[in-house]
C-alpha cells in the first residue's frame, strides 16, 4: 500500500495548526484598556495606568509630549480613585500592585521599563485590605513610602526611588489611617486624629512634631 498522500496531508495538518496557534496568541494578547489614573510628572510628560481589557492586570505608561515611550504590564494595581499607587524619581518607578491578597512594589526604570527590583509588603502578616482608608503610596520623588492595612495591622515601608530596594518597615498598629504626606524630611500620617511624623531615612518617629508642628520645608516654592 502506497502511503505518499501522507506527507502532504501531514504538512496541511501543521499548517493549519500554525495558523490557530497564531489566531490564539493574536486574540489572547493583553490589550490597555480605560484609563485609571494620569500622574503629571512635568508639563511635557506623565505617567498613565490604564486597566487591562478584559482582564485583571495593569499597564503602566510613560508619555512624552504625544509620544508614548513605553508601556509595561504589571499585576492588578495597588492604587485607587485619591490614593496612588505611583511614586516616581530621576532613574525609578514604583508601582504598588496586588497579587494573591498581598501588596508587593514593582521598580521599573523610568528610561525604558525594565524591572530594577520588587519588593513584597506586609512580610509575615495576613491579607491586605483592599478597602482601606487613607493613603497607599506617599513620595518625595526621592523615596516612596508605601502604606498598607490588613485586619488589626497597618505598615509603612520606604523603597529607594534610585534602585527600588527596601529602606525600612515600621509598624504603625491597628487604628485606621486616614491621611498622609511628606514635607520637611518628614513622612507622616494621620491616625486615630493625631497626626505622626517619621523620619525619612531611618523611619524613626518624630514624637517633638506632634506639639510643634513639621519642621519648614527648606525648598522654596516655585
């Protein structure tokens, strides 16, 4: 018995598996879906989180004048309508995001996007609250500082905006934080109705600031 007709029929049958693989890929390919937030960095660019369509990951975009520079996909991201979840400096952006019930930070460089380093949060504790008041990421373009809550607990850590490593934890207890900034060399929040101050290099807390008042920002304003 003669078997020629098989390899032409063996041919056809990978090419029309080649071609559905690629239909696959095509429609599979994440897609930027509606824009969650725009950080304005200066008045010739921005960063931009649009939501994954049809998904629930995030993009994370650098725009330069009408020119998107690039575009990075991350986990479901950490930040939400009036809190943040983007610090940005001279070399790095933070990106708070959420994989698992758990808060991690993603660096990437801001030239090109690629990932400096990652950073998990709330080493040791249970699931984050993803309703939790106040706010997720403070800065200074320098250092972000990224608050994060779960049930009885509430954390602050600081990453380095150069390379995206780790500075310092602290613990700041259970009661709800409802505000926060960074000003004068200071980081603080609000919680319980006493504002708190920490220092920004060591995370240490500034109990003098609460009588006084944070020190005056040297930085004139432009």
């Amino acid at each position: 018995m003669r078997l020629g007709w098989l390899g032409p029929v063996i041919v056809l049958v990978g090419i029309a598996a080649a071609v559905a693989g690629l239909y696959l890929v095509m429609t599979s390919k994440p897609k930027a879906g509606a824009v969650i937030e725009t950080i304005v960095i200066d008045p010739h660019a921005k960063i931009v989180v649009r939501a994954e369509d049809g998904g629930d990951r995030a993009f994370v975009e650098l725009h330069v004048g009408d020119e998107m520079k690039w575009q990075a996909l991350v986990p479901h991201y950490g930040g939400r309508t009036g809190a943040t979840g983007i610090a940005w400096g001279e070399t790095a952006v933070s990106v708070r995001v959420v994989r698992d019930n758990k808060a991690e930070v993603f660096a990437l460089a801001i030239k090109d996007a690629s990932k400096l380093g990652g950073v998990k949060l709330g080493a040791g504790k249970g699931p984050i609250k993803l309703d939790a008041t106040g706010p997720v990421t403070l800065t200074d373009n320098l250092r972000s500082y990224e608050v994060v809550s779960g049930e009885g607990w509430n954390q602050m850590t600081a990453i380095d905006l150069r390379n995206g490593s780790k500075l310092w934890t602290i613990e700041l207890g259970a009661a709800p934080i409802t505000s926060g900034g960074v000003k004068g060399g200071l980081v603080w929040i609000e919680q319980a109705g006493t504002r708190r101050y920490f220092q920004v290099f060591t995370g240490q807390e500034d109990r003098s600031s609460e009588t006084t008042g944070a020190p005056l920002d040297p930085t004139p304003a432009p």
